[in-house]
C-alpha cells in the first residue's frame, strides 16, 4: 500500500502488502532487467509449472537486482564506453560474484521514425534539429546508455558539454520504459524519433534507420540455476523451435553459443 502522494521508495522501506486472495499462487520465475520482445516471445512458451513475472527496469536495474538476489534472470544490453564490449565488463565493474552472464542473443538497434520520415532524421545529429521531438528510455536502461554515448560522441565533435547538448534536444526528458513504448509514441505522433529495436518499429508500421547490432544477455544468480523454473528458461533458450521463432523477429540474431555461460566471477 503506497500513499498517492509518495513517489517512490527507497530500498529497505517498509510497506503493507495485501495479497489479491488467499490462493495467490507467487510467482516462481522473476524476471527483471531490460524490456525485449524477444522475451515476450518465450514467456508463453515456458511448461506450466512456470509462473513468471517480468518487471521492465532497464539494465541497470536488473544488475542491481540480481546482485541484490532479488531477481531470478536480468536481461542486459550494457555496451561500455571505452572498449564498446557489451554486458562483461559491467559484471566486472559492478562486482556481480554471485552471478554467471549467459549468452543471448543479437537485436538491432537504431532510430524509430514515422513512416516515410517526415522529418528526415537520418542520424543521431539529426535529434538537434529544432523541429524534431524525441522520446528517450528510462534512466538505467541499455538503450539509454546507448543513446548518451552517441550524443557525447556528438557533443565532443562539437566541443560542447555533454549536459549543454542534451539541453537542446526537444524531448530528451520525455521517458518511457518499454521499445513498444518508443515505437507507441512515435506512431501516435507524440514524438518525431526514438532509439528502439527494429522488431518494435515493425510492430508499429514505422520506419527505422540503424545504429548498429548489441548483445541482449542474460545474468543469473548462481543459487538459482539449480532452481527448476531457471532451468526451464535455460532449456527453452537453447530450444530448437524458440531460436527458429526468435530469429523469425525482425532485428534479431541468434548466435551459435546461445544458453552458454560467458562469464563468471575470476574468468
């Protein structure tokens, strides 16, 4: 029970909590981290037994929660700013020991415009254009990560701060969690450009302009992989008709090592 004029919560405070009905079953496979249409997908096809529970945060988040234990599976797409490497070496820099990165698999990112691009955004120095509105990710999320890199790329080039470039761009404050969301926004002409994945501006009928190919993996707890719903997710993830439905998205790679683990702690 959260009081509407609180806004948000620290961690380690104290609500009340009230289950919808005593037969409540709770959910046995919790997923948090960064929205993927890729994990739409496989949820409705995990056995029966499987009660997941998504919950959309943005990579970060689901880092934090997986170090917290509070999660049983994060997806990430984290690329590093100096070396451009995704996920790794913020398992590294964040010291998540109690977790293993499983492989997933490849999604295109890039910029979601409406069909025939009005505006011609064909770039991310397009996004200054004092005409065209954006709509960004949440703080936390991978593609927001993405995009701030790009724009101090930019910003660099342009011997301007950072903070002062992002000043000038019409909507950069304008945050939503989801890609659906981005592609939702731009449809409805409430923004003129958002960076999403390319299966989301199909879903919507929109054009998009590519950035490049990331990696959306997977960090699981290391107590949870002998847990039976993560082996359930783990199975279906390596499962022949999930990588033939998968790859069947828009935007979407499936590599040859998916389901493995790529990192440990001291590896």
């Amino acid at each position: 029970m959260i009081p509407e004029t609180v806004e948000y919560l620290d961690s380690g405070d104290e609500v009340e909590v009230a289950l919808f009905t005593h037969q409540y079953m709770p959910s046995n496979l919790y997923i948090i981290g960064s929205h993927d249409i890729g994990l739409d997908l496989l949820i409705p096809m995990l056995p029966g037994f499987v009660r997941a529970r998504v919950i959309n945060v943005g990579s970060m988040g689901g880092l934090y929660a997986v170090k917290r234990g509070e999660a049983d599976v994060a997806g990430l797409h984290l690329v590093d700013e100096e070396t451009g490497q995704y996920n790794i070496p913020y398992m590294v820099k964040y010291d998540v020991r109690n977790a293993v990165l499983v492989r997933g698999y490849m999604r295109e990112q890039g910029l979601i415009v409406p069909r025939g691009n009005p505006k011609n955004v064909n770039s991310i120095e397009d996004l200054l254009k004092g005409d065209v509105k954006i709509v960004n990710r949440n703080k936390g999320a991978g593609t927001r990560f993405l995009l701030d890199i790009k724009l101090k790329d930019v910003a660099s080039r342009m011997g301007v701060k950072f903070e002062d470039l992002v000043k000038r761009i019409n909507g950069y404050y304008y945050e939503v969690k989801t890609h659906t969301a981005v592609a939702a926004a731009v449809a409805q002409g409430k923004a003129d450009a958002g960076v999403g994945i390319r299966a989301a501006a199909a879903m919507y009928g929109l054009d998009f302009i590519p950035l490049g190919w990331e990696s959306y993996d997977f960090a699981i707890p290391i107590d949870r992989l002998d847990k039976d719903s993560v082996k359930a997710f783990l199975n279906l993830l390596r499962s022949p008709e999930f990588k033939e439905r998968l790859e069947k998205l828009p935007g979407y790679k499936v590599p040859g090592d998916i389901g493995s683990i790529i990192w440990r702690a001291n590896t």
